[in-house]
C-alpha cells in the first residue's frame, strides 16, 4: 500500500477514482414550472387593487397543459381574491387550445351592449304581448349579460371543459345554451372574433343559432368606421358524408362609415327562431316566424350616444360637501389589507417569472404582465 493510500484510508477520504460516472447535474424534479401562473395571479391583484395598470380590454395569457388548474387552486387559497374574480373579473378559457382570455370592456363598449339588449328586449316584449305560439315563445326568452358558458372538450376528459363569458346573450328558459350571442370587438379582438363564433357555434351542437359582431373600431386612426358581422351554421353534403360547418353570413359590414354617419345597409336581422335550438322552436316556425330588425341608424345611435356619454363623464356635475366635514367609514370586519411580506412575495414571483421567460427567448421584453394575442 502507497503512502498516500495509507493516508487517505485513515482519514476516510475516498480517492476520486473510486467514483463511476459521477453525477454533474442535480436529479431532475418532477414539479412542473408555470411562468403565466404569477402573471395572471398578479394582474387579477392589480385589478382588485384598483391599481392604475395599463389595461387591455382583451388580454391573452398563452397556458401551459396544467397551468389553468394551477391558477384555479391557488385562487381557492386566496379567499378574498378567489371571490373577487368570480364576482367582478370576466375571463374566457379555451381548454383546447390552453388559452385564458381576461376581459375588460371600455365604458363605449358597454355602453353600446346595452342600447343592442334594450331594442331587442323591446322587439320581444312587443311579440309577448300577442296570444300565438311566437307570443309563448318569446316569453320565455331572456337577456343575460356576461353570463358564464361551458362547452365539453372533444377528445379529453369528461371533466375538460371550455368556459366563456361573452358580451350579451338571449337564452330561452328550457334550453342548456343562449340562442344569441353578441360580441363587441376592438383591434385586440378583431382576429378572435371568428374563433369565437365557430367555438360557440360548433361545441354547442348548433344550439347557439347566432353570433353577431360589432366592430367597433374598424377604422384606421381618425376614422369612426363600425361594421356588423354575423355567423351562423350550415350543413353541406360532402363524399365523405354531412358535414356541420360555420358560416359567416354578413362579413364586416359597415354600418357606421368614417365620418360618424349610418349607412345604407339593412342592419341586424334576425329571426325569432334565432332564440333557442331547433327543436325548441319548430311548433313556432310552423305558425310563422317572426322578424327582429335593428336598423343601421340605430346601431349607430347607440355606439354615438355611448361615445357621447363617455366625453360628457368628464364635465358632469357632483355634489359638494361643505369644508370641515369628515367621512367616517365603517371599519373592515376583518381587515381586508395586504401585508408588506406577501407584497413582496408577488413583485419577486412576477420577476422570476419574467426571467425564466427572457432566458428562453432571447427576444423576450418584460414590458407588461402579459401579451395581447391575436389568432
């Protein structure tokens, strides 16, 4: 034995050559790594915080597989925010496709849903008030705004499921999904649109008969262009055998033109059938069935007005309080605050994230939460 074998024997210290294959790298973990998870999370904050962010009214959150359950089980870990976002946040998540939409309509946008809702809820109430099959019909349909939609995933679990929450819908009391659906668009939605309606059409089986689009800036900058899309489904025989199919009925018609005027075009038709799946409303189409116009002029009334209003926000007059009052509101039971530590847990998981994503892509920059996608 060499005296350097005999020195390392007494001090337990085992020679490198003893060692086969010596590991280089720690073992791999098997716990997945969710770089949108902080940002969606951190976004939904903001909004509850009433923070002043930058907002989109269409923001896209591009998922990993098992990120979206990610989200939803650290939501339920967070109470006060968890009830905030089923309350007050409109989100879309398509399962198929791992994506998470977060909705924030401007003021114009809502503005002008709900002069569309009001004809149309006027058009029905006046089919109501007859004594035929359209009059029993119509009673029973109903306007629901934002209201949550969930569409089964082919191909996957029975429990994957699609969740949207479009802008207005009609549904009819004694069926499982609105006949109507009703989207505003911008030009972060534009492209989505038509993704949209083919989702709500197909994976509903055809139940949702109509999707109407309102585009609300069309136009380049300086212009007041508005234009009206509609889809519907059609059957076409084919050698392999029928095949459902969406089609777009009216596409990116103007009815507002780049001066702010109403058009020529007809407008918004649609049928009383348009309200409910086909075997709800057979007995009806057999009587006859009955049409529901919104004109050019009115749908520009509406988008003017909801313009007008916004600009007039600003000018409106408040109620003074007279100089030395104070408001006194009630304490918080408990209090609803966010401590400096957990402040600064989120910015550190915002930055972590952010930094995994700009190691990966070079071309990466952290200059909001999230990007704005379009198909």
């Amino acid at each position: 034995m060499s005296v350097l074998q005999t020195l390392l024997k007494e001090q337990h210290i085992t020679p490198p050559s003893s060692f086969v294959d010596p590991p280089l790298t720690p073992p791999p973990t098997d716990k997945k790594v969710f770089t949108q998870v902080p940002r969606v999370l951190a976004l939904f904050r903001e909004i509850q915080a009433g923070r002043p962010i930058e907002r989109h009214p269409w923001t896209v959150f591009q998922l990993t597989l098992g990120e979206y359950d990610e989200i939803e089980r650290q939501l339920e870990r967070e109470e006060s925010l968890w009830g905030f976002v089923k309350d007050k946040i409109r989100y879309d998540y398509d399962a198929r496709r791992c994506k998470l939409v977060v909705r924030m309509p401007t003021s114009v946008h809502e503005l002008l849903i709900e002069g569309v809702e009001d004809a149309i809820r006027c058009e029905l109430k006046t089919i109501r008030g007859g004594s035929d099959k359209a009059a029993l019909f119509a009673q029973k349909v109903r306007m629901t705004r934002s209201t949550i939609i969930r569409f089964p995933v082919d191909d996957a679990p029975s429990t994957t499921e699609s969740k949207y929450e479009p802008d207005a819908s009609f549904w009819h009391a004694d069926a499982l999904y609105p006949g109507v659906i009703i989207e505003v668009s911008y030009s972060q939605k534009r492209k989505c649109v038509g993704r949209l309606a083919e989702d709500y059409l197909l994976d509903s089986d055809a139940s949702v008969r109509v999707v109407v689009g309102l585009d609300i800036e069309y136009g380049g900058k300086g212009s007041r262009k508005a234009t009206l899309s509609v889809w519907r489904t059609r059957v076409f025989h084919t050698d392999d055998g029928d095949e459902l199919r969406v089609v777009q009925e009216i596409a990116d018609e103007a009815f507002r033109d780049d001066q702010g005027n109403p058009t020529d075009h007809p407008g918004l038709r649609l049928r009383l059938s348009d309200f409910a799946y086909e075997g709800l409303t057979e007995d009806m189409v057999r009587d006859g069935d009955r049409e529901i116009l919104l004109s050019t002029q009115q749908l520009c009334q509406y988008l003017t007005d909801g313009e007008d209003q916004v600009r007039r926000w600003e000018m409106l007059g408040k109620n003074s309080i007279p100089s030395g009052i104070k408001k006194r509101k009630r304490s918080r039971t408990p209090p609803e605050r966010m401590t400096s530590g957990d402040e600064a847990k989120y910015v550190e998981q915002e930055r972590k994230a952010a930094k995994r994503t700009s190691d990966d892509d070079p071309d990466y920059e952290h200059t909001s939460m999230s990007s704005t996608l379009s198909e």
